[in-house]
C-alpha cells in the first residue's frame, strides 16, 4: 500500500536554483492519493473536540472542506482581501518577499467555539499564525492545526508555538 508521500512529486530548482517543490496538485489528481490525504488528516483530528473546521485560501479549502464533512461540521473560509461579501476582519502578515492580508467574517467565529485549520503546507507558519490571531480576534479558540506537509527546514512551528501543529508529510529541508 503506498504511503501520502508517495503521491507527492517533488521539483528540483523550482522557482528558483536550490529548492524543490513538494506539489500537492500530484496527491489531488489521484484518486487514491486524494483519499488517503484525508483520511490521514482525519486521523490527525482524533479524539480532538472542535465545533467548526477553517481553511485557508485556497489550498486549505481542498482539504478542509471533505474534513469537515467527514467530521459533520461547518467549514468557514479565510480568504485574501476583497472575496469574501460581507463585514470582515483582516489580518496582514509578512511573506517571504512582502506583505499579505486575509479576512474572515466577522460572524463565522463565535466566541468560545472551538476551531481547527486546515491548509495544505506548513512553510514559515506565516499564513497559520495570521489565520488563528483572525479566529482568536472573534473569540473562537484554535485546538487544532493540521497541515498535508511540512518542510521542517522552515521552522514554521516556531512561529506556531503554543498552538497544538500536526502534518502529514514532514520534510526535513526547506
């Protein structure tokens, strides 16, 4: 039986000289790739009590809208500036070159739930921490975050300390 990294195909020099590429699109457009990357990350969630599942734009909604439905539970958005149609509150967070900002609803979140965030890839923890200040600023309390990969070079779980960080796939490198 293949293992989730099996499905994943790796770029060398991909954007630039030096890196390799861990593309998610390869464990997606497999069948069995797709459905074992969600059953691993419903196994993250194992005896974890949460009341609504978030991702982030756009890979997070891919895999964090079938684990919401797995686990019968809503699934709220957080996108980039400007998408979503109603009253929101934004986060701007540092990139690797520059700046980025999300939103949420300001009605998604209600104080005291309990939230997972789901996304695709665990990098410098930038877009993770800035998604959970977004939850905790609506008073919703982040139990849980759950990524597909991880590229443990990047020390993103620094930036996450404190917050309960789980992935499928860890990459020692960046």
């Amino acid at each position: 039986m293949k293992k989730l990294e099996d499905y994943v195909i790796s770029i060398p020099n991909f954007p630039k000289p030096g890196i390799v590429f861990r593309d998610v699109t390869s464990i997606l457009q497999d069948p069995d790739g797709l459905q074992l990357s969600i059953h691993e990350m419903l196994k993250l969630l194992e005896g974890v009590e949460c009341d609504v599942i978030t991702g982030t734009e756009a890979r997070g909604f891919l895999f964090g809208m079938p684990i919401a439905y797995g686990k019968h539970k809503a699934f709220i958005p957080i996108r980039k500036k400007g998408k979503l149609p109603r009253a929101t509150v934004r986060k701007e967070f540092t990139l690797e070159y520059g700046t980025d900002v999300i939103e949420i609803h300001k009605d998604a979140i209600f104080p005291g739930q309990r939230v997972v965030l789901v996304d695709d890839l665990l990098a410098t923890g930038g877009t993770a921490k800035a998604a959970a200040e977004l939850i905790e600023s609506l008073g919703g309390i982040v139990v849980k975050m759950i990524f597909v990969m991880e590229l443990e070079g990047l020390e993103g779980r620094k930036l996450l300390e404190g917050y309960d960080v789980d992935s499928c796939i860890k990459y020692q490198g960046k």
